[in-house]
C-alpha cells in the first residue's frame, strides 16, 4: 500500500469488536462497507437470533430421537429384570435382583413421567 500501512497482527484482529474498527477495510474498500446491510448491528443481531432458533429446532428434532431410544431402553431393561427374575431360583440372589429391578422402576417411572 501507498503509503505503507502497519502489519496487521492476530491479536489486534481479535481486540476489534466492529467492522467500523477494521481501519484497514475501511482504507482499502471502495465504498464505505459499515453502510451495507450486512454491517449493520442491527441485522447482526437478527441473524444470531434466526441461527439460534434453527440449531434449537435441531435440538428438538435430535432429543425427540433420543427420548424415544431411552423409552425403549427402559421397556427393554423392565422386560430383561422380569425375565431373570423369573428364572432364578436362589432366594437371595432374587431379593437382590427385586430391589435393584424396583429401584430401577422407581427411577423409570419418573423419566417416563417427565417426558410424557
């Protein structure tokens, strides 16, 4: 550049908080870029706003998938705690199982309902 102009270094880039700042891009661009439509603060806060309700309807569509996996897994868990319990024969070994598979229920019961 005619006259030179000073290096421009990461950790300044980083200190800039707006386009108005950027002495650079104002020296260097044909028309004043803080007057488009893109500059403007105003429409920087409306695009953070649109991206932020986009990525949390992805949220919404990712957690509906993995509430749905957890439903089963519970259903399949209950079912495998009621099968065993079925086929064991020693007393202890029963009672210990019955207590974990009600506690599990227990714990069960109130994901089901938070969900619901």
């Amino acid at each position: 550049m005619d006259p030179p102009h000073p290096k421009l270094e990461w950790s300044d880039i980083v200190e800039y908080m707006t386009l108005a700042e950027f002495e650079i891009l104002q020296i260097a661009a044909r028309e004043d870029i803080r007057n488009l439509e893109w500059a403007s603060t105003r429409n920087h806060q409306a695009t953070i706003c649109h991206l932020k309700i986009k990525q949390a309807k992805e949220e919404i569509i990712q957690l509906n998938v993995e509430i749905k996996q957890i439903l089963t897994w519970i259903n399949d868990e209950t079912e495998l705690f009621s099968s065993i319990l079925e086929k064991t024969t020693d007393p202890l070994l029963y009672n210990a199982l019955l207590e974990r598979a009600l506690e599990k229920e227990r714990v069960n019961n109130k994901l089901e309902a938070a969900v619901a």
